[in-house]
C-alpha cells in the first residue's frame, strides 16, 4: 500500500495512508512507534470504515519538528485536507494522548474515541516509571541512538509484546525507525493551558477505553481515571494482553473497537 504526503500549513510533512470507504476512523500510534503498528486493525477497518492512518510529527516518516507546531492541528489539517471529519479517532499510548487532546480540542470533529492503553496529559508518573525511562533518556542524551532504542525496546512495558515473536520483530523495526528526536530535544509542540487530565468531564465524544490486563500499573490507574471521569465512557480489558494490546491481542481489540465505531455511525455532527 502507498504512502502519501500531507504537507501541514507550517511546511511540516506526515506520511499518510487511507483505505476503504464509508465513515473516517483514523488511527494514532505510541511512542518511539509509527503508523505500521496498526496492520492487524487495517484490513478489518477498511472493509467497513474509511480508514486513515498517519506518523505524528517527529515520528516514522514524517518530518521533525522545526519550529512551534500542534499535533491537533496536525490532525485537523489532514482530515480537512481528506474531507474526513467528523471522525472515529483511535490511539494507543501516546496516540491516546494525543486522541483524547484532539477531542477536547476539537469536539465537532470526532464521532468516537478509543483509547487503548493510552498515556494522559498531566498525569503523575511513578517513581517507577521515572526510574525506567532515566538510562533511555541519558543514552539519548548523550547521543547515543542505538542504546536508546535498545533500551526503549526492552523497557518492561514492551514485556508482554516480546513473548510473541513476530510483534517484537515489529516492533524492533517501527523503533529502528525512530529518530529519537523527542528525547533528545525540547519539544517546541504547544500545549494548552489545561491538560486533559483536568478537563475529563467535559469530553462530549462517546469514549471506549480498552485496556491490556497485564499493562503497567501507571496504565492502570489512567485506564480507570478515564472511564470514572469521561461521562459515559466504558472500560474493557482484554485479557492476557499488555500496553500493546491492539498487535498483541488484535482479534479481541479490532471487536471491541468495531462494536464501538458502528455504534456511534450515523451520529450527526455537533
């Protein structure tokens, strides 16, 4: 399948790819991760759904930040720019993020949200987490890119993924892609004066949060947050599966995901 190019209106580029017809889900990837990721949700989208997936910016083959950029602006320009809104969005880890800004950001362009394992914007992390990610953030530091992605592949959060072979093959490819841009520059990327943690009630998009029964207890704790505080939003866990839960358990997330998207099809827009 061919990749295209959408160029943002700051002269950022992101790689692109769009499949099927009928109403828009596009898909966000996680951290140190890109668009591929998504290969065993693609077919079972695209048989349905208009389905769209992208690298954020810094990410895969998408260009690195230059100067002050938003990743909701990202997103709305290639949905304007492929007459995709309002969308089904979806996003995993950091995609989850970025989903859930996207949609406080910009409530008339999403139909649905699913959030899979999905980071939050002013969360508290661990100490434990803290301590993991210090010797990835010191090799990139030092400008060692090699041991940062080494590091970053072995990190425990990847531990439930690295039992089975072929998704840790894919994802040792998707973080030999990987710049590491993020962890070894500060971010120009502009942030909102309220992070979404604080603002959870006013999330008006029908929210499903799916969460890998063996994630990190950091994923845990957002997972609940997210479901006790979004208005409406359901929990599922998948059993047996970690934070990669959309490669390591696709066929219990691609239905729940399915269930929720043709749920909320034909909804009009707000």
């Amino acid at each position: 399948m061919t990749a295209l190019t959408f160029r943002c209106a700051d002269g950022g580029e992101l790689r692109y790819s769009v499949a099927g017809a009928g109403e828009p889900v596009v898909l966000i990837h996680g951290l140190g991760l890109d668009a591929d990721m998504w290969d065993a949700q693609w077919p079972a989208l695209q048989r349905e759904f208009r389905a769209i997936r992208y690298d954020v910016r810094g990410f895969g083959a998408s260009s690195i930040p230059a100067g002050p950029y938003s990743n909701s602006e990202d997103l709305l320009g290639l949905l304007d720019f492929l007459d995709a809104r309002p969308a089904h969005v979806v996003g995993l880890s950091m995609g989850g993020r970025l989903a859930l800004r996207f949609a406080l950001d910009q409530p008339n362009a999403v139909k649905s949200l699913t959030l899979i394992d999905p980071a939050l914007e002013g969360f508290s992390w661990s100490e434990a987490w803290a301590r993991q990610m210090a010797p990835i953030l010191a090799a990139a530091g030092a400008g060692d890119v090699h041991a940062a992605r080494r590091l970053w592949l072995a990190h425990e959060l990847f531990a439930p993924a690295r039992r089975d072979a072929q998704v840790a093959a894919a994802l040792a490819a998707m973080v030999d892609r990987y710049s590491v841009w993020h962890w070894c520059n500060t971010d120009p990327v502009r942030r909102s004066a309220s992070p979404a943690i604080k603002c959870l009630a006013s999330v008006s998009s029908p929210t499903l949060v799916i969460l890998g029964e063996l994630d990190l207890p950091d994923f845990k704790e957002i997972a609940q947050r997210l479901a006790g505080e979004i208005p409406g939003a359901v929990l599922h866990t998948v059993a047996g599966a970690g934070h990669m839960a959309s490669m390591e358990a696709p066929a219990a997330v691609n239905d729940l995901l399915l269930a929720h998207v043709r749920a909320n099809s034909g909804r009009k827009e707000r």
